[in-house]
C-alpha cells in the first residue's frame, strides 16, 4: 500500500516520520513524505532509508501570513498531485 506523510515543515529532522517510517517500510509500505520547506535550505527530493521524501519549497517565513497562506494551499495542491502521480 502507499501511505503519503505530509507535514507542513521541511522534514529535516521531524521526530515523528523516523518513528513512524521504519515501522511502515519494514511492512511492505510504499512511503512518500511530503514537507513544506519554507525557507529553501532542504533539497527538494531525496531518499532516506527506503523512504521518498519531496519537499515543496515555497519562501514563506511564519511572518508573512497572506503569503504563508497561499503557499500552504499551493503545497497541499502539489502534494496530492505527487501522491496521484505515482
């Protein structure tokens, strides 16, 4: 099965995907992790231990709330079409 972890941060680190992960790709899991970056210092796609991770980098420090809104509905918009994708 394919579970899709979305978050709103950079997943770098997030203490809940390394535990959770690892318990879902030892039992045959397909896993896509999808974060926010909002300050563009992650890269945008990397494997770690058997995982995908795709990270939407849209700039939008917490201070900025009519922008950070946009992007969130940006990223949400880009994460479903990541996990339908594949």
């Amino acid at each position: 099965m394919k579970v899709v972890m979305v978050r709103s941060n950079s997943i770098d680190p997030d203490v809940r995907l390394e535990k959770e992960a690892p318990i879902l790709f030892d039992n045959s899991h397909d896993i896509l992790q999808s974060g926010w970056d909002r300050f563009g210092d992650c890269p945008s796609h990397e494997q770690k231990n058997g995982n995908s991770i795709r990270r939407i980098q849209c700039k939008a420090p917490p201070e900025y709330f009519v922008r950070d809104n946009y992007c969130a509905m940006d990223w949400c918009n880009r994460t479903h079409f990541e996990a339908l994708k594949n």
